[in-house]
C-alpha cells in the first residue's frame, strides 16, 4: 500500500520525536513520501519555531537582534541535529536566511523555513530525497493556490522516486516568491502529494489519537471517532472542530483517497478513518458535535413577505454591501432570521439596519446578540427517529434555552443556535444523551 505520511509540530518538536517519527516511517514500507511541519512546542511554556522565524523577521531591521534570534532558531535546529547524530550543517542555510530577512524577502519566505528546514533534516535521517515544495507547489500572480498545475509538477518531480520528503506549508509563484497556506496548512501539502502520487492512504500524524466526538476542554475524556466521511468533517471543521486543516480534504476527495488521523506518540491507537462514503454503521447515532460562540441574529417580520419576489435576495445583498457574509438563514411565513458574526456586524450595525429598512421596509426589526451555533453532526441520522426530540429533551434538562434551530435537507446535521452563557452546558447534555445514554 501507497501512503503518504504528514507528521505535526508536535510529532518533530525534538529529536526524540523525530526518533519516534523515524520508527514509524520504517515499520511499514508503504511509507513512502513524508510531510513534515516545522517543529513545534517541546514544552508548555516553549514557542513554536514558526512563531520564533515571525519575530525574527520583524526584526530585521536591527542587525544586532536579527542575529541573536537567528542564532536562537539554528540552535534549536542543531539540538535535533546532534540529538539524531546526523552529519549535517545548516549553517549556509541560515546565512541565506539572514540575508533574505535582511532584504525584506517577506513574512511568508520567513514563515516557510520552518518547515524548509525541517525537510532538510527528516530527508537527511531517513535517507530520502528532498523535494523543496517551492518546485512542485504553485500559486499564480494573485496568491491563489493552482491546484491543477500543482498536481502537473508534483506528478512529474514525485514520478520514479521510492521515496521522498516533501516539507508542507509553502509553495512559490511562477517568479519565485515563496507563499505560505494559512496555519496548519501543512496538512494541505500532505493530501496536494498523496492525490500526486495516487496514495491508497494519507496518515496524518499528531498529538491526539484520532477525532474526538466533541471538544475535551467541554466533555472530560471524550469518545474517539473510529470513522467519519468527508461531509461530516467538513461540517464539523467549520463549526470549529480543529484536528486537520479544512482545505486538505479537497484534493482527497477528488481521488476518493481516505485518510488516518493517527497519534506519533500512541502508533498503536487505530486513530480516525476518513472516507468518501463507507457502510461502516457509526457507533453512536451522531458522529459529532462542535460549535461556535459569538453570533447575532438579525430577525426581520413583514407580512406577506413569502409573496415578495426577490425578498431574500434584497435582504441577503445588504449584507454583502457591507462585507458581511452569513453564516444561516432560517426563516418562516413572515419572518427571516440572519445568523452573522457579531464582530464583524457591530462595525456595520447601524449601516446594516438602515440598509434592511431601505431594501424591504420591514413590519418590524430585531437583534439579539451574544448567541452561540452548535452542529450535531452524523450520517446515523438519518435511519433514527427522534434525533432531533432527543436533542430538545436534553437540552430542556439542562434548562438550556434553544433559540433557534436548523436541519438541512441532507439530514446530515442539525444546528443549534443558544446563548453564550449556554454554550458548555448543551454541548455536555447532548454529548450525555447521545454517547453516554447511547440508546
């Protein structure tokens, strides 16, 4: 079997987490094109080398402090050096970077060394070829990935390779700028190469032994997901649920290629499956529950106003004038509901509301503030009855108040809306009544 294995900050914090890395790599020759973030946190109270290079490079513009954080950083890089006993020199590499920094090459150069020489060392312990992702990963004159012209040259320069280290998070322009994804985007470089190299699996290596039904800072010790589709992860990845980047799952999806969260420091935990689509019933009716706080919603009553073409569209286009986008819009007979971020509403509030009366004069105009969405999430759903009378049971228990709900059509999840203060206590009266009574 293909794979190709992308392993986080946390897994290449040391070289005592590279030797765990390097244990797992060899244990299975399907192992065979690596992905490696910049090396994380050793410690609590330690500062992540991605965080180090940011600061360093803001100081570039004094010699003396450049070269003591400089100096900071490349000690950190020959700890893993001499820890892992490679023969090996950065040193020509950091003259190199602090002479971009010198020259204001820019925040995403700087951002990219982490992993660039991350890279360096994993493909020096292994024994595998280095493949700088600025060659094989493109972003064109805007900024914006080129998926297709991306999996071009990663095919091309992968093609014939037994092996390889890929360093995740950056790519280049056509000119040679060098681009970076947002944070954690090394998981993105992770699934650009198993599409690539047609992979029949992508492990993606971290410090947790799979995806967690719920938060752990909510539910003490929650159920591990044995496995969830990509519908359902994107649903939970984007009310918050954080354990791979959201946009990995594209270039994945288009090959049906699955992937294995799986724990550097626990190998022999199962970890989650993520697939297209599977038989595989799910252990509990839903899958999973995540959530954010801090929305409001903008309620607007009008009678008659199912008989008004073009109703919504008017509504909707206030917001867009003001660049806000919607996060839901539940409505009824009369009335419309607009579900937003408050932050991002209170800096257009006054500007919105007399929008609203100007595009559709209203009956009458509501706001409530400080409310919270939460997604139960699973395919189960749909073949139980009552998923969601089990959800206002528990939720009427914990003397939750419910302020709004929405399923979609695909009964593939439901969203809650409560207020802030409620947050934390209907997620642990779901997560109880779902995967604690498990019915």
């Amino acid at each position: 079997m293909k794979k190709v294995v992308k392993f986080g900050g946390s897994s290449l914090a040391s070289a005592e987490q590279f030797r765990k890395v390097g244990e797992i790599i060899h244990s299975d020759q399907g192992r065979r094109f690596v992905v490696p973030s910049a090396p994380g946190k050793r410690f609590s109270e330690d500062t992540k080398v991605t965080d180090m290079l940011y600061d360093c490079y803001q100081s570039a513009g004094n010699a003396k402090q450049l070269d003591k954080k400089i100096a900071a950083i490349a000690e950190r890089y020959q700890e893993i050096i001499d820890g892992l006993s490679l023969d090996l020199s950065l040193a020509e590499e950091f003259e190199k970077i602090k002479q971009a920094f010198a020259s204001h090459s820019g925040s995403d150069y700087a951002a990219s060394r982490g992993e660039y020489l991350n890279g360096i060392i994993m493909a020096s312990y292994l024994g595998y070829e280095f493949v700088d992702a600025a060659e094989v990963i493109r972003f064109d004159e805007d900024g914006v990935f080129d998926a297709e012209l991306t999996n071009d040259l990663m095919q091309k320069r992968l093609e014939g390779l037994a092996n390889a280290v890929v360093p995740g998070f950056y790519g280049a322009m056509e000119d040679g700028t060098i681009k970076t994804f947002s944070r954690g985007g090394s998981d993105i470089t992770g699934s650009i190469v198993a599409r690539a190299v047609h992979a029949e699996l992508y492990e993606n290596w971290t410090d947790v032994s799979g995806f967690l039904v719920t938060d752990p800072h909510i539910v003490e010790n929650p159920e591990t997901i044995e496995t969830i589709t990509y519908r359902e992860l994107r649903e939970l990845s984007y009310m918050g649920a954080t354990v791979l980047h959201a946009d990995a799952i594209f270039p994945l999806r288009q090959e049906g290629i699955p992937i294995n969260i799986k724990n550097t420091n626990r190998p022999q935990d199962p970890g989650t499956l993520i697939v297209e689509n599977t038989c595989r019933q799910p252990k509990f009716t839903i899958t999973g529950i995540a959530g954010k706080k801090g929305f409001c919603a903008i309620s607007i009553e009008k009678d008659m106003m199912n008989s008004e073409i073009g109703f919504g569209r008017r509504v909707l286009q206030v917001f867009e004038e003001n660049g806000i986008s919607f996060e839901h819009v539940p409505s009824g007979i009369d009335t419309l509901t607009v579900l937003v971020h408050q932050s991002e509403f209170m800096e257009k509030e006054q500007q919105v509301i007399s929008g609203l009366h100007r595009a559709v004069n209203p009956d009458m105009l509501d706001l409530e503030s400080d409310l919270a969405l939460i997604a139960v999430v699973g395919r189960g759903m749909r073949a139980n009855r009552g998923t969601a009378g089990r959800i206002f049971a528990a939720l009427s228990h914990a003397n939750v108040n419910v302020k709004m709900i929405d399923q979609g059509s695909s009964e593939l999840n439901i969203i809650i809306g409560v207020r802030n203060d409620d947050f934390e206590r209907a997620v642990k009266a779901i997560y109880d009544i779902f995967v604690l009574t498990h019915i």
